[in-house]
C-alpha cells in the first residue's frame, strides 16, 4: 500500500478515475510516476539496504519531509542522490582504510587474496555502519 500520494492528481483513461502523479511505497521500496502525457505509470524500485532502512526511518521519524518530496515530484531524484552519495562514501573509505591499514597492506605485499578480501570485508561494515549512522538515519 502507497502511504505517500501526491496531493497533484490527473485523469487516467485506463483506470477511468484520478489517480496521484506520484505515489512512494515504503514497504517495496517503489516510487510510481503517472505521466499525463503519455497516459502512463513509470514505476522504479530500490533494492539497496540504506534506501530500504532510511525510507522506514525516515517515515517514522519525520514523515513530512517524504510527504514534501512527494508532492514536490522530487522523491526520485532524492533516492537517487542518496544511493549515490552513500555508496560513494562507503567507497572513499574503505579506500582510505586500505591505504592505511598495516595488515591490509601486508597482505597486498605477501599475495594473501584471502586476508585482502577478508579484511576489504571488513573495511565495507565498518564503513556502513559510521556512513550509515551519518547519512541514511537522518
């Protein structure tokens, strides 16, 4: 069920009623579009753990900010911004890790492929949780 509707409606010959140009489904992740021009629904899903944990967050702790981007028509460009952005994050900073870390880099000059996954492994958890904590529960 859409919990997000858009207060913006238009005429959908297909459904034959008014239906909200756009609607966000926390529960799957999915935020639908009716084009009027095209008379169409253009939906898209996110699959990445960070959207799923801020969108529950983020309507539970302050729904009128995804209410606002809702009817603003900017929840897309939102998520997309935050997927990039967090992803981005958690990859300067494994990098930096692995640029640092003693035991990383032992393992690059030994040939461990083993301990150099195991610790880049490592390097991502502890990156999401310090990103996480900055970024997606906000």
């Amino acid at each position: 069920m859409s919990r997000y509707k858009s207060e913006q409606v238009a005429y959908s010959p297909l459904k034959k009623k008014y239906v909200p140009m756009w609607r966000l489904d926390t529960n799957t992740l999915t935020v639908t579009h009716f084009n009027a021009d095209t008379q169409t629904e253009e939906s898209r899903t996110y699959n990445t753990d960070f959207i799923r944990y801020h969108l529950h967050y983020s309507d539970s702790h302050c729904p009128d900010r995804l209410r606002r981007l809702v009817n603003d028509g900017k929840i897309i460009q939102y998520l997309d911004d935050m997927e990039r952005k967090v992803s981005e994050a958690i990859s300067r900073q494994v990098e930096l890790w692995k640029q640092t870390d003693s035991c990383y880099q032992k393992a690059v000059l030994s040939g461990d492929s083993d301990k150099m996954l195991g610790l880049e492994n490592c390097f991502v958890y502890m990156a999401r949780e310090a990103v996480f904590e900055c970024m997606v529960y906000i």
